[in-house]
C-alpha cells in the first residue's frame, strides 16, 4: 500500500531524514515512535507530499509522489490524515467541514456528502454537534470530527500525526477509542504517536526513529519484547516512556 | 456667522455627497479585488509574480495620491494617443475611480498578506491533505478566513478613502467637500460651508470608525 525508498530529506544544509525506507501492507497499522525532532512528523508528511523530500520515493497505492506526473492533490484526496493540532475549519460549521471536501474535490452531491458525513459524525459520537462551530467543541470531541473528515473521503490509508499529543490527558481516550476501532475494520494506518498503550494494542509493527533515521523496524511483539535486543537509543527511549 | 444660506445648499451638497460614495464605492471594491490579487501574487512561490506584485506596493505607496490622480487624468489620454493615434478623452470621473482603485489596491495588497499570513499553515496542510487544489484552498478555506480578520482594517482604509476622495477637485469633479466649496463662494458664505462640510466629515468618519471599534471587539472573541 505505501512503499518508502530511501527518503532523503534536508532544510538546507540540516539533513532531516536520511535514507528512511520502509513498507506498509494493506490493513497494516503502523506505530511510528522516537523523540522529538527525530524525523517522524515529517516522514509521514512525505507520504502525503505535504513536505517534500529530495531524493528517494514514495509509492502510495501504486501512484509514485516523487513523478513530476503526479496530480500531487488527487493522490492526497485518497490518503486521510489527522492533525496534531485538529486543524478543523473554523469558519464552517461542523457539517460543512465533513462535507466541503467531499462536494468541492471529490464532487460528490451535497445530500450525499452530508448524508455520508453525518454517518460518519454518528460514528465518532458526535451527531448532537453538527450545526455547531469548531470552536465550541473540546479538543478531543475536535480531534474525533477531523477524523471523521478525513474518513469522509474514503480513503486507501489513514496517516495521523500525533493525534493525541495536544490534548489534555481526559479526552486522549475517547480519540483513541475511535482509531483502535478503525485499526479492528482493517483501515491501512500509519500513526506518530507516544500512545505506547494503544501501540501494544493493535499495532502490527513499530517504526523507532531518531536523528532523521529508521533505527528499529519490526514486529510488534518483537519490539515489546525484549527490550535488550533493541538498539541502545530505543532502549533509553522506552525505558524513559514506560517508566510510570 | 451665518448658516440660513446653508439649508437651500442642501440638494447640491447632497448630489456631491453621492459623488463622493459612489467614487468611495467603487475605489474600494476595485483596490480590493486587485489588492487580493496582488497579495496572491505577492504570496506565490513564483519570484517574478511576487517581484512584479512587490514593486507595484511600493512604487504606489510612495507616491501621493494627488499625483497619482493627476497623472491618470493627464497622462493617460496623452499615453493612449500615442499608441493609437486618436483622440481617446477618458474623461475625469473614470480616471478618478480608476486612479483610485490602482492606488488603493497597493494598501489593500498588504492589507490581505497579512491577513492570509495570520492564518496558520496548519490549515493550509489540512486543506491540501483533504486533496484541495490552491485555488480551492485559498478561495474556500484560507481567504474566508482572512478577510473575516481583516474586516476592521479593510474598514479603516475605507475611511481614509471616503477622505481622500476630496482630491478629485483638481481634475474638476465636484464631490461632497467641492460641492459644499462652490456653494458657499456663491453667495459669499464659504466659511460657514466648510464648517459644515467638516462637521459632516467628521461625524460620518467618527461614527464609522467606532463602528470599526465595536467589531473589533466582536469579531476578537
């Protein structure tokens, strides 16, 4: 489904990833970790060419990002993606931020992308919600919207950039509630994220980073495992995440 | 003192306050939609587009605007001659709203840079992510948004503008103040004339821009 080739990637001289390749089958869920200012945010936004990288190439789908080719906007139509910071549109209502994608890229009629996006709205829990502002929503009830929207468009895989990490601790659950359910459908994800809990749960495999590059790759089980068998900068980083 | 000479003034001063709108009017929706336009330019990744953009800002914001309305008046028929041949008169009205129009269009430019500027890029990310195009994203997601912001500075130039409208007496229009001018120097009463002409000024902008205020306040929640 997504297929990484050696993903390099500089701001100007700093090198920000540096030969990243890795696959994603379909209906796998991805658990991409490591600490802050390793490369992870800005890996999964190459999958989606919101940033872009130099050398190396993303196959998303059997469509290739790095093709001069590439409609850039409609291979990104297929791949959801969920913001750390929601970003839902606050000049629109709810409704109106489910469905204006769905009418103005897809060009789907108005009665079925509303229809389409108030399933969806019922599904995160939030249908009492629908003709208010995403201001007046807490950031989790925001966060389960965006999901929503994203899922509005149908998409082959689902990216999410830290989807928890700018929420207060009470609402992290009810977001997570809503993508382990989506990982139990089978949906293809890729998920940055220090849930180490929800990682456990239903991840297939977990991606470790650091300094721009993939230092650990492998099976869930394996990762949990046996903490010694992982290279030296993960075990420092799990042993601080799981401590408490 | 005397203001009785004022009250059969009134339809006169009256025709020359609409001139004055309808000059106002149309400089704003015209410097507004060129300004945005600009600003777009201004914003692209293509450097000649944001050059070009960039140089009319600052050619048009240091000059005065008296210039810019005399040389549109002027020139511009002198200009037109040249290239075609003939006589081509544009006649002071449109050069006025047109004058106008390219001068404001200058302010109003970065008047909305900085309004899509101060949307985060965050929202540009999750319009793109949704498979927009830029056209899409900045006319439905980013623009709306930006000029929601903008409105009590977009508000404050259009006081300006109402103000500025009173240069077009050197090309002859007669708008509100010229009207009010002409009408005193008739019979002799042009201080009382321009009294009131300023009290009018005053009281329109006044309440104008406590409007601006009271929005300000509205819209910062």
């Amino acid at each position: 489904m997504i297929s990484i080739k050696n993903i390099n990637k500089w701001y100007g001289d700093f090198q920000v990833l540096t030969d990243c390749s890795t696959e994603v089958k379909k209906g796998e869920v991805i658990v991409v970790c490591g600490p802050s200012g390793s490369g992870k945010s800005t890996l999964i936004k190459c999958v989606n060419a919101l940033e872009p990288f130099q050398k190396g190439d993303i196959v998303v789908d059997g469509t290739s990002i790095a093709d001069p080719k590439t409609n850039l906007p409609k291979l990104r139509s297929r791949v959801g993606m969920v913001f750390q910071h929601f970003e839902l549109f606050p000049h629109l209502t709810i409704t109106e931020n489910l469905t204006i994608a769905q009418i103005k890229v897809l060009g789907r009629s108005k009665e079925e992308a509303t229809k389409k996006g108030l399933q969806l709205l019922e599904r995160v829990g939030l249908s009492d919600h629908a003709h208010k502002h995403p201001g007046q929503l807490s950031g989790g009830q925001q966060q389960r919207v965006a999901i929503a929207r994203a899922l509005a468009m149908d998409p082959v895989v689902m990216l999410f950039d830290e989807p928890t990490s700018a929420l207060d601790p009470e609402m992290v659950n009810e977001v997570l509630d809503v993508m382990v359910q989506l990982a139990h459908e089978g949906m293809t994800m890729m998920c940055v994220t220090h849930e180490m809990g929800f990682a456990r749960k239903v991840a297939d495999r977990v991606i470790f980073m650091d300094k721009g590059q993939i230092v650990e790759d492998c099976e869930k089980e394996e990762f949990f495992g046996d903490v010694n068998a992982r290279s030296e900068r993960a075990q420092q980083f799990l042993n601080k995440i799981l401590q408490h | 003192m005397d203001f009785s000479g004022v009250i059969p003034a009134i339809p006169g001063m009256w025709n020359g306050m609409l001139m004055t709108l309808q000059l106002m009017v149309m400089g704003i929706v015209g410097g507004i939609i060129i300004g945005t336009i600009l600003a777009l330019m201004r914003l692209s990744s293509n450097k000649l587009a944001s050059r070009l953009a960039g140089a009319y800002v600052n050619y048009f914001r240091s000059i005065p605007l008296l210039l810019v309305i005399t040389w549109f008046y002027l020139a511009v028929p002198f200009v037109l001659r040249w290239i075609t041949g003939e006589d081509t008169p544009i006649g002071a009205f449109t050069s006025c709203v047109v004058a106008f129009m390219m001068f404001e269009a200058a302010y109003f430019c970065e008047i909305v840079r900085a309004g899509v500027q101060s949307i985060s890029r965050g929202q540009m990310g999750a319009a793109q992510a949704l498979g927009m195009t830029y056209g899409q994203m900045m006319r439905l997601i980013i623009l709306p948004q930006a000029f929601r912001k903008m409105t009590p500075l977009l508000l404050q130039q259009s006081i300006i503008l109402f103000q500025d409208t009173s240069l077009v007496y050197t090309v002859g229009l007669v708008d509100f103040l010229n009207s009010a001018r002409s009408s005193g120097d008739i019979i002799g009463r042009s201080n009382e004339f321009l009294i009131v002409a300023g009290l009018v000024y005053f009281t329109i902008s006044f309440a104008a821009s406590r409007l601006v205020k009271f929005m300000q306040k509205r819209l910062a929640v």
